[in-house]
C-alpha cells in the first residue's frame, strides 16, 4: 500500500496540518508534525486495511507528536482542552468518511468504464432508466433468469473492484461478466 499510502496522505494534507496547526499554533511545525507522522505510518505504522483506518490512526498519531511537541518547548501557547480535542478528532473522523465516500464513487466510475459496453447498457437500463428486469430481458434478447445471473454478477465484480481500488490497489476489474 506505499504509493496508495502517500497519495491519500498528502491528499488530505491541508485536512491533516491544519488539526496539528490547532494544537501547536506554529505552521512550521505543524508541517515538521505532519511529515515525521506520515513517515512513520510509511515505516512503523503498520498494515492499514483502508484509508479510513489510515486517517484515524494518522490523527492520533499527529495529536499526540503536537502536544509532546509543545511539552518540549514548554510554550506559553493555549492548548485546548482535552473535551476540545476530542470533538476535533470526532469531525475529523467524520470528514475521513466523507473522503472514504468520495473515494468509493470515483472507483465506482473506474470500475463502471472498466466493463464491457453491454453489461454497461445492461447497469444504465436497468438502474440509471429505471427499468425492469423483464424490460432489460426484452431489450437483449435473454431469459429473465439470465438477466438476473448477469446482474449478480455484476453486482459481485463490481464491489470487487471497488474494493481493491479502496484497499489500495488499482487492479481493473475482471470482465469477466461480460453480456453477449
């Protein structure tokens, strides 16, 4: 996960900073923070399994490097109380989520332009025209047991692919449930 790991960090880099930047009120080393906490996740972070847990442990990880930095200076900043804190990682839990969420769509388009053309037009009658599933059969010519295997199958190989694109990866999907 090396360079899907670095990418979602400095994705979210201003996101990141700027939570360091209310503890330490020090742009500078609000950055210094920053990139010592995303080199660690590079080299001792261990394996994260999705970006959500990617963000979650990078925000505690950066909290706690910002207040043993201002221990070190022992600075005359205010730092903000502990119930404050905790309500800034919860919003920042909650944005996490929102960029896992964008992060869900847009593999979901990738793997949309992946498939094949037909099962494609299959997914736009069926989903995007609202049509039935007998309406998709008559237009393809198929049984409306066919139909429904094809789209499970979909269904699977889509959340498949999303899955590998989320987790990381940038495997394209596998055809494999082309309609004829």
């Amino acid at each position: 996960m090396g360079q899907a790991l670095v990418s979602a960090l400095f994705a979210a880099r201003s996101r990141i900073s700027a939570g360091i930047w209310l503890i330490v009120r020090d742009t500078q080393a609000a950055e210094d923070i920053f990139q010592a906490t995303s080199v660690k996740a590079l080299t001792k972070g261990g394996p994260f399994t999705s970006q959500a847990q990617l963000f979650s442990w990078v925000q505690v990880t950066a909290r706690h490097a910002a207040i043993d930095w201002l221990r070190r200076r022992k600075s005359e900043c205010v730092v903000l109380e502990g119930e404050v804190l905790d309500l800034l990682e919860e919003q920042a839990a909650k944005a996490a989520v929102h960029v896992l969420e964008g992060a869900r769509v847009d593999a979901l388009r990738d793997c949309l332009e992946a498939i094949p053309a037909r099962s494609r037009e299959m997914l736009e009658l069926r989903y995007f025209e609202g049509r039935s599933c007998e309406e998709v059969a008559d237009v393809f010519d198929l049984k409306l047991a066919a139909v429904y295997q094809r789209l499970s199958r979909l269904h699977r190989a889509l959340k498949e692919c999303i899955e590998r694109r989320i987790a990381g990866g940038m495997a394209t999907l596998n055809p494999h449930p082309e309609v004829p």
